[in-house]
C-alpha cells in the first residue's frame, strides 16, 4: 500500500509538477515541501484561473489538504504574505491548513542584495538565478549564522543575529560592491512585525508528519526544482543551493528515507532550461522556436524564456537511477504534435567516458547523439487513454520506457486536469 509518494522533476526544473500534485490532490491528506525557496514556480489551472505558486505547495489549493513547509525550505516571508493574498481567492483562509516549521531559515533582505549585486558584477560567474537571495540564505544555513523562524520570538537572539550578520554582509557591499549599507534597527523592526503575522502558521513538522504517518494517511513529498538543479547532483556550479532529489527530502523535512513508498518522476517529452549552464541537446535553430513557442515556454517565477532541445535519455535515465523512481510521468507530449521526426539523445560524443561525465556532471564539451523517431500527425493534445494514442506516439512512449527502464504510468496531453493518461495510478 502507497501512503507517501515523493514527486520529483528529473530535468532542470518546469517539467510540469504542479498539474501531476493537482491530479493527485483527491487522495491526498498532506503535502510537504521539502527544499528551495521561492524561486521555483508551480503553474495549476485551477476553475479557469492560471496560478502560480512559489512557495506554497501546490496542494495548497485543495481544502482538505494540509500543508507543510519543511526545515529544508528557505522562507521570504516578504513573498510568503504576498503570495497567500494573491492567491486568496483561490486558497482561501489557510490558517490551521500551512504549517510551517520553526527550524526554517529566514531571507533577509542583505541576502537578497548580495544575490543581485553578484549577478550584475562583472568579475563574478553568472549562475542565472532569480535574484531572490535563496543561495545567499543558503549560504548563511551552511555557514550557521542564519535567522530561523524561532528566533523570531526571541528578541534578544535575533537582535545579536542580525547584528552579526549586518556586520559581515555591510563590510560586503561596501568594500566589494561600493553599495551602501543596511540599517539594522530598521530590519530589526521589520522582522518583528512579520513575526507577529507569521505566528498561526509556525509549527513542529516532524511531530506532525509522524502522527500523519502513524495514521496511514496519504502524504507527498513536494520537490521545487528539477534532479539535475541539485547542489550536489546536478551541473555544477549551474545548480540551486540545495538538495532536489531525492536525498533532500529525509533532512527537508526530518523523515527516515525508507519512509518513502514510492517515487514519481516528471519529464517533459523534450527538454528545457531557464539560466546559464550546459545543455547538450539545445537547440539555436527554428525547430527550438518552434519547442518554446508551442510549449509556451517562460519561466513561471522569472518570465525568462526557456532554452529548449530534445529529449536527453542519457540524463533522464541517470536521474530515474540515482531518485528510485518507481514511476515516469511524461508531460507536453501534445508539443510534439504534427513533427515528421522526432529526435531522442541516446548517447554522448566525448573525449571523456561516460562513467566520467555523470559523476563530474561536466556536459560543456560532450556532443548528443540522436536517435530518430517517426512523428505523429494525429493531436494527442486532450487525449486520455493510452490506446488512442497515435502508434507512433505509443511507440515514442515505450522507447522512453526501454530506455530509463522504468514504466511511464503518466502522460500529460495538455495543460487541465483532464488531459492526462493514466495507465498506472501511483494512489
């Protein structure tokens, strides 16, 4: 019997997990966010709205679910309140539904004008981010000198902690960047005042995921960006800050790692990636217009357009292996629509092995090599059984499948509910 679930994207981000969450959203007691901060942006259809969730879990605009922002999870509570008023209509009242853990670091303003002020500099490697101050917070995690949420009721302690840190990151901007300096009783201030409207939220996640848990009920594991963004796993150092796949969730949230009974993967049928870094099969030429243009590919959180290519199997497989993924869930097969040929990269040209560029995740100087498959003239767009599928997608499907061994139980065929093929419900 499954009771929790993990769902994971398995590319660079954006494969689509916000829809998969809400398919799933009728048998679930609880979601959890485990990592990240709100840099990634989820998309739902929810009534004919488009929402965009940053921080929330996705779930979150289901009643009947609680929802939890683990310790892994770094908190502007800047764009937390934001995000809950901007969604109010859709999400109600969700006093007593968000519990947020007290062990959460906080992203304080310095963090966030650091973050901005190294993407402009030009003696700095661009990484792309968001400029939101989620590295920099995570920086200060690492380095233990963050503000939690806890110490947000202790005036004393997060007086001396912000001093600290004001200390360091004013010496920053003003010897490195020539910025100028953050006022500390200001800030001091401003952490108060969120500090009173953060209150109903603040709770014990661990204490209440065991007692979720002792009760059988259904929980997923809500992963923000995509297996290959991972600090430790992914194409560094064009990665986030923190830990993505799978081995995030156990200390994101503070679970047993066996406490996961099944782990759903997300792949869009091509490939995308929003910021620098390596990209083998990246297409420059019409076809990868045509990709973003179809796919209606932007950033959610950033609206930068998305860098397209093909499918890449050799990343996909090696992310399937290294997350246990029980199950596949391909998106955006309908993108592919009306393609004579479609190309799939099954293998790497390289000076190296390919023992040696998945540990070292170095993707700058390997060239994809492609396998063509027939298209399909016939829409998938809106189908939802797998036997209406035109055979040459059913065909795309399976190679997939052969592939990354493992069995593609979901395929989305567009943008609603709906348009989804299930051919094994992972609930």
């Amino acid at each position: 019997m499954t009771n929790t679930i993990s769902l994971l994207g398995l590319q660079w981000g954006d494969e689509g997990k916000g829809k998969i969450v809400d398919h799933l959203a009728k048998d679930l007691d609880a979601a959890i966010r485990y990592q990240g901060g709100h840099n990634a942006g989820h998309t739902l259809i929810v009534d004919g709205k488009k929402v965009v969730f940053h921080l929330l879990p996705s779930a979150i605009c289901h009643k009947a679910i609680k929802c939890y922002l683990g310790r892994g999870v770094v908190v502007s509570l800047d764009a937390l309140f934001e995000e809950i008023e901007e969604a109010s209509d859709v999400i109600g009242n969700i006093e007593g539904r968000l519990v947020i853990s007290s062990a959460c670091s906080l992203i304080q303003p310095y963090h966030i004008k650091l973050d901005q002020l190294r993407e402009k500099s030009n003696t700095i490697t661009k990484i792309g981010t968001t400029g939101r101050g989620i590295g920099t917070a995570y920086e200060d995690r690492v380095g233990r000198r963050s503000v939690r949420v806890s110490d947000l009721y202790n005036p004393s302690k997060l007086s001396s902690k912000l001093e600290e840190a004001l200390e360091y990151y004013n010496s920053i901007f003003k010897h490195s960047f020539g910025s100028t300096a953050i006022d500390k009783n200001k800030l001091f201030d401003e952490n108060l005042i969120h500090a009173e409207r953060l209150k109903p939220y603040v709770g014990n996640v661990i204490n209440e995921v065991r007692d979720l848990q002792d009760s059988n009920k259904k929980i997923l594991f809500e992963g923000a960006q995509g297996a290959l963004l991972d600090v430790s796993l992914g194409t560094y150092p064009f990665v986030t800050s923190s830990n993505s796949s799978v081995g995030g969730i156990a200390s994101g949230i503070g679970i047993s790692p066996t406490d996961i009974d099944y782990s759903l993967g997300i792949a869009k049928a091509y490939t995308t990636r929003v910021g620098e870094g390596p990209f083998p099969t990246e297409l420059f030429d019409d076809m990868g217009k045509y990709l973003a243009e179809k796919g209606g590919e932007v950033g959610a959180t950033t609206g930068r357009p998305r860098r397209c290519g093909w499918l890449d199997t050799v990343l996909l497989s090696h992310t399937v292996r290294l997350n246990g993924i029980d199950g596949l869930c391909v998106t955006k097969i309908d993108v592919l629509d009306g393609l004579e040929t479609i190309k799939i990269c099954t293998d790497y040209s390289s000076n190296l092995s390919m023992e040696e560029i998945l540990e070292s995740m170095i993707l700058e100087d390997v060239e994809p090599i492609y396998t063509e498959v027939a298209g399909w003239n016939e829409p998938t767009a809106g189908i939802q059984s797998f036997d209406q599928l035109n055979s040459n997608a059913q065909s795309f499907i399976k190679r997939i499948e052969e592939i990354c061994n493992v069995p593609v139980i979901m395929i989305s065929t567009g943008p609603k509910r709906e348009d989804t093929i299930i051919r094994d419900y992972p609930l």
